[in-house]
C-alpha cells in the first residue's frame, strides 16, 4: 500500500514539517465542523493526534473538532465538552507522576538515556538494570533537583537516574526499589541495534532475486496453489539456474478458517500467524503410517485438488475444503516420540498467543468468521466462556495449532532449500499493514488496538475521496503498556523462516491515519506513532533473525523518514517507473543516483506486469471497469508520454534499439536496475513467465478477481512452475541482473 499523503503534525517535535507555499489554500474548517479549542489542540497534541496537515495539492486542511473528539475517543479519552477536555488534560499532564516508571524504555545500544522515576517526596528509591543474562547493573543516580509536583492529593517527588550507553542489545527489566519497606516497581528496558548492519557481501556484491505471489506460483502437484513445497522448488530453481540470492514472497499471514477465504494477502485475520492453505499434504511425515485405505482417500483429495490448477482464478476455498479433509485425516496419526517433543516444544515457545489464534480458529468454524456474531460471552479471549469453550473444543484446538507448526517447519525446509541452492539471503517475507476488523488479531489482542476507527489514506491524486482499509490500527498507548510484547511477538515469528523481511507501508511506524467510524475518508487526521521504538523493536528482531529489512516507503514520504530508516539499516524500494525527479519537470532518474540502501525493481503487484503495463493494459482493464477520472484517450496518451520518457533513457544509454520488440524493452528495462547502485534489484515471476495479466488492480473489490490471478505465460493460459522452469527466457532475463 501507498500513501500519498503526507506532512507530519507541526506540533510533532522530532519532525520537520514541509513549508508550504505562501499562497497555498487553507481548507475552511467551518465546512466539516466546528474548529478545536485551544485546550482540545492541546489534548490532542499530547496524546499525538494531528490537529492539521499539508494535503497532496499543497492545501493546508485544519482537523475539525469532531474529528479530534472521536479519534481521542478510540484512545478511551474523553473529550466531547469543555469540562471533560479539561479533565482530560489535568490527567495527562500528571500522568508521568503517577507511576514510579515509564510503561517500557527503548533505546539505542550506544545511547546514553536519563530516567525519570517518580516516588513520594522525601522517599528514597534505588534503580537497576536486570539484564536478559542474569546479571544486574546498579543505575547511577545523578545530583539533580526536581521541584516536587501535587498530584492526587500527595507531593510527588523525581530523582534522575542515568543508563549506561554500553548496554546489550535485548529485552531487559528496569527494577526501582522504594523506600525502606523496598517496595518494587518494574518496566521493560529494550536495547536496540542503533544501526541493522547489512551483509557485507551484499555491499561488495548487490543481489538479485525473484519476487512472486506465492499462491499464483502453482506447480503440477499443488492442490489449486502455489505452497511452501513450491516455494522450495521455486527457491532452489532461482538459485542454481538463474544465480539469484532472494525470494520476495507475498504476505503468507493466515486468512480465515473455514471458507469463505478472503483473497487479498492484505488483509489477513492475523499477522502472527500463516495460511495452512501454503501445506503440502504429502511432505507431512506422517502421511507415511497411513493406511492403504487412507492413503487411497488422501490420493482422491490429492486429484481433485490438482485439477484445480488448471483453473483461470485461483480458488481458495475449493482448495482449502480438501486439504483440510486431508490434513484431518493425517493430523489423526500418532506421532513418534521424537515428533511430538517437537511439536510440545513449538506450542510452549508460542505460548498464549498461539493458544488464542487456535481457539480463535475452533470458534470461528463453529459460529461464523465475524466474532461479532459469536455468543456474547466469547467477546473477551480471556474470559470465563472462552476458557471453557477451549477446553470443549480441546481437540479442535490442537489441531489448529498442529497446523502451524506442520506451515512453519515447511517454510523452513523452503529456506534452508534456498541456502542450499547457494542464496546469500533466501526468503522475505511480506508483513501487511494491519488485520482484518472480525478477524483473529482483533479479537485476540482487542486490548492493543483502537476501536471505533480503521486505517486508511487521506486524499492523494489516485483516490480523491481517500482510501479506507477497513482495518483496526495499534493503539501506540497501549502497545506501550504491554511493553511492545505483541508488535515482537509478530515479527518472531514472521522472521522466524526468513533471510530479510518486506515491510509494507513502511511509513505505519511513524503515523497512521485515523478514520471515525461513520465518516468518509478523508474526514480522518494522522495519530503519531514512536517511531524510535517501533523502528528500533523491528532492527533487534531483525539482527536476532539475522535478517535485512525492506520497508515499501512509495507514494509521497517526508525526506527526513527516509533518511531516518536509512540511519537505522532499514532499506527503501524504488519502482522503476516512479524514480522521476519530479519537482524538476518530472524526467527519469540516471540509474547511477538511486538510492542504495533500497530494492529497485521494474514493477510491483499494485502494476500489470511490465509486458502488459508497456501494452496499457492497466488502462484497458480500468477503462473496462469504470474507474477512470479523464477519457480513455487522455490516460493512453498520458501513459505514452510517461513511459516514452522512460525508453528514451534506455535509448540515450545504449540499452534498447529503436523498433525493439516487447522482450528486448522488458530486458533493457531490467538491465537498467543493473546499474543502480541498489543493494537489492528484483525481477517479478510474472516477467519470467511473460504473463500480462494484472494481479491486483486497486480501487476494486470483486469487479476484478484481485489476487486470484495465477501465473500465465504470453497467451494467458495458466503456467505451472515446471513448464517455467524448461523456458529459455526467465534466463535470459535474469542474467540483465546477474
């Protein structure tokens, strides 16, 4: 996802905002209600809600009251009159001294950082770091005097404690100890990388690699989809034949469990966990001890399945109503005592969260997907009723969670596959913007996500009414008080299986915008996010995983984020057609000056593949669809002169001929990215395979088979990975890069 939109709050301190012109619009606030008081700016201001923002045309726009009073509402902040404004506000104002210590503190490794802790006044109070090693290191008050403060009808005082810049990386615990009674308090202490460090090979030696929606990428023996054994195959293929170093893979987050499947990899029910749709039945060990008779039924299931592959759509749900007969069938047979060690081993390392995601699993296919239509009892994952509905469904959970540790041990044979096959990276993974608003995620970890608002996009010059994800964001307060432990519980496990990890709008560290239920979407304002945390969180787990990071920062991004995940080792992405230097009449970037801490690639799967993009057929398919804003003659004409200023650089550089054919452009275009000094350069399965076809078209839902388009070659018919594999081109193509 994009967002073209824009400046931060001026009210943030770590930001610089864009200065707009003098005599750029202000957008009457009186037309979308009444404009905030000074004391609700300034309650909002606190809780980082913006009270304005630049538009994409240079208007600045004023947050309307009700806008503000809502948002606050989504963070338990009341706020609909002056008297509760004003309550508010003495609440927030005191709320460091109300408790000893922060909610957590992150850090930089490198970094020196003072503590505030706060304890009645005149008490005395001693601080420690307990370290993840068992050691402990006394933290060093400094002499400094802090005027006590009134708060709740008591005097509170604050002594200043320092700690050390030469802390280990990791997940640590501050204790203060109180008074002489020695009363506790603690909070956790995060060491973050100051910088992920990038593989000094891939400095000397930038990489090349493939980047596929895995469920398109279907072999002879998938059943309907692409699956962590083609995955492998696929890998391994890459690898050997076309001397790449990365697979970039779609989103693999787990969608709903019973049909209907939702087929955006976007939107899934949760981000922790993976579709068991991406099984391959056959690699499961256990499929050995089956009876004659099972295995005959496994085989019937197996052949309806494949049939499947020679559909035009992908079909989600046919194939997942027969590889979970399947799965029933083999989760049935006895493990040995070395398998189920295993399989104890993985549940206890996920803990709860897995336990949850499982029940969650158990109930929606027993009551429906929507959990807002569950019994109301079974709302709050930890209630009473959820307990006892485990423990009815005890076999049904089990079963859910046996699924995610048969998904993680085949994604992890497709990694060390890709190792074998010589990549210096092997997998990335896709982590999606948020989760779907009925789905597992959002019934599981409520207390961590804000209700009554969704994320979406303000209004850009794509989608002039906004764009709504329909998805519930984090509340950066609560993931504060819960110590960030969901934000690294999901990127545990994402990373887990992975050699570098995609980021997708990458700018949802930063800030996100906020759209009021029942609002339009550009009735919505930012809320701001702790960036130095989030970013920080994501480089630990990431050095831990001994992973790279690509954070997707497309659409218009403030120059200092950028440079600031630069600072920190998180690698951009640059689209090839979109490197244009626009506030100087919009011509084609040399390929010398890309950025090169980025991934550079022709395309993306928000464009049609670049054979049919060089056709228009992005434009043939939205003029089809009714989505255009101007006649069908002013976008072609439009798109001609955009993509000619593109071929005429690879003209002007000796890369293309005039009267070149289709294949020799797509090979000039890739050749192009060979000459970025990109650490990272991709080429899409879909251009190996010459398909045409778009994968997903934005501005749809179900006008267009988004997602379900599975690989083709030139004609449009499905191709199978095998048949890609035996072409002379995907070498051809790869060997522009490699």
């Amino acid at each position: 996802m994009t967002d073209a939109a824009v400046t931060p709050p001026a009210d943030d301190p770590t930001v610089s905002p864009l200065r707009a012109p003098a005599d750029a619009p202000v957008q009457d606030p009186s037309q979308d209600g009444e404009p905030p008081s000074g004391e609700l700016l300034e309650l909002a201001r606190a809780h980082g809600v913006a009270t304005e923002y630049w538009g994409w045309q240079g208007e600045h726009t004023v947050v309307p009251a009700r806008t503000i009073v809502a948002v606050l509402a989504a963070l338990d902040v009341e706020a609909g009159d002056p008297v509760a404004v004003r309550a508010a506000l003495e609440q927030v104002r005191d709320r460091e001294w109300r408790r000893v210590l922060p909610p957590v503190v992150v850090m930089r490794t490198g970094e020196s950082r003072e503590l505030a802790v706060h304890v009645p006044h005149g008490t005395s109070v001693t601080v420690a770091a307990h370290l993840e090693d068992g050691t402990t290191q006394d933290l060093e008050q400094l002499d400094r005097w802090v005027d006590p403060r009134h708060v709740d009808g008591a005097q509170v005082g604050e002594a200043t404690f320092r700690l050390p810049e030469r802390l280990p990386l990791g997940w640590h615990e501050i204790r203060a100890t109180v008074g002489d009674a020695g009363e506790a308090a603690t909070c956790p202490l995060v060491v973050t990388p100051d910088r992920l460090l990038v593989d000094p090979s891939l400095v000397s030696r930038p990489a090349a690699g493939v980047m596929t929606q895995l469920y398109a990428t279907r072999s002879s023996r998938s059943w309907g989809m692409g699956d962590a054994a083609d995955l492998a195959e696929l890998a391994s293929w890459a690898g050997e034949d076309l001397g790449c170093d990365f697979v970039l893979v779609n989103p693999l987050h787990a969608a709903e469990a019973a049909p209907p499947v939702e087929p955006s990899p976007y939107l899934p029910t949760t981000r922790r966990f993976v579709s068991p749709l991406y099984i391959r039945v056959e690699d499961i060990p256990e499929t050995a001890y089956l009876t004659a008779q099972q295995r005959s039924l496994l085989q019937w299931q197996a052949d309806d399945a494949i049939r499947l592959n020679d559909a035009d759509v992908v079909d989600r749900d046919a194939s997942w109503r027969l590889k979970e007969a399947a799965l029933r069938l083999v989760h049935l047979q006895e493990r040995s005592p070395r398998r189920e060690r295993a399989f104890q081993a993985y549940c206890e390392r996920e803990g709860q969260g897995l336990v949850d995601f499982a029940t969650w699993c158990a109930l929606s296919a027993r009551y429906g997907e929507d959990a807002g239509g569950w019994p109301e009892e079974l709302d709050d994952s930890s209630s009473p009723a959820v307990a006892a509905a485990r423990e009815e469904l005890a076999d049904e959970v089990r079963f859910y969670s046996w699924l995610q540790w048969i998904v993680e041990e085949q994604l992890a044979a497709a990694q060390r596959a890709a190792l074998d096959a010589g990549m210096r990276v092997g997998l990335v993974h896709d982590l999606a913007v948020g989760v779907h608003p009925s789905g597992a995620d959002a019934w599981a970890l409520r207390d961590a996500l804000a209700r009554g608002v969704t994320v979406g996009a303000p209004a850009d010059q794509y989608n002039q009414l906004g764009q709504d994800w329909s998805q519930p964001p984090w509340r950066p307060d609560r993931l504060a008080e819960l110590g960030y432990a969901p934000y690294r519980d999901m990127l545990r496990t994402v990373l887990r299986s992975a050699g570098g990890l995609r980021v997708d709008h990458v700018i949802g560290l930063f800030r996100l915008w906020w759209i009021p239920q029942g609002c339009k979407p550009f009735e919505g304002t930012y809320v701001r996010y702790d960036h130095d945390a989030l970013v920080g969180i994501l480089a630990l787990e990431a050095h831990r995983a001994g992973a790279l990071v690509v954070g997707e920062d497309l659409g218009t991004v403030e120059p200092w984020v950028r440079e600031y995940l630069a600072e920190r080792g998180v690698l951009g992405t640059s689209i090839l057609w979109f490197e244009r230097d626009y506030a100087g009449g919009g011509a084609p970037f040399q390929p010398e000056t890309y950025r090169r801490l980025c991934l550079a690639t022709v395309t993306t799967h928000d464009l049609p593949p670049t054979a049919g993009y060089l056709k228009k057929v992005h434009i043939d398919l939205r003029e089809e669809l009714g989505l255009l804003t101007r006649s069908a003659e002013e976008e072609r004409a439009a798109e001609e002169r955009d993509q000619e200023d593109v071929l005429a650089l690879l003209r002007s550089r000796g890369l293309l001929r005039d009267g070149a054919s289709d294949e020799e452009t797509v090979a000039a275009l890739h050749k192009l990215l060979s000459w970025t000094p990109a650490l990272l350069r991709g080429i899409s399965v879909s251009d190996l395979a010459q398909d045409t076809r778009i994968i997903n078209q934005p501005g749809t839902d179900e006008e267009y088979p988004n997602w379900r388009m599975p690989l083709a070659g030139p004609d449009g018919r499905p191709m199978l990975l095998e048949d890609l594999m035996r072409s002379e081109w995907p070498r051809r193509l790869a060997r522009t890069l490699t």
